[in-house]
C-alpha cells in the first residue's frame, strides 16, 4: 500500500511541474510574439515614413 501512496505522489507532483512548466513556455511563446509584432510593426513604419518621404519630392518635381 506505502508503494502505491508514493506512486501516486510522484505522479501528481509530475503533473503538477508539467502544468507550471507548460503555462510559463505559454506565456515565454505570447511575449516573444508580442515582442516581434512590437518590432515588425516598428519596421515597417520605418520603411513606409521613407517610402512617403522619398516619393513627394519625387512628385514635386
């Protein structure tokens, strides 16, 4: 009986890490995410300010 107690344990205290472990790589997966949409959208701002600025004197002229 002592034998399946501790089994028992182990198995739910395996649970228990697998649980935590697979919300923080969850939450490690959405901030790297956040992060890089953060970036693209600031890269892609950058490269349409350049467009914009480089095409009115184009049209100016």
């Amino acid at each position: 009986m002592n034998i399946c107690n501790s089994i028992s344990l182990v198995d739910f205290t395996a649970g228990v890490l697998t649980t935590i472990l697979s919300i923080v790589v969850c939450f490690v997966i959405i901030i790297a995410l956040i992060l890089y949409v953060k970036k693209s959208k600031k890269r892609k701002n950058m490269v349409r300010n350049k467009k914009k600025q480089n095409d009115n004197p184009e049209q100016n002229g």
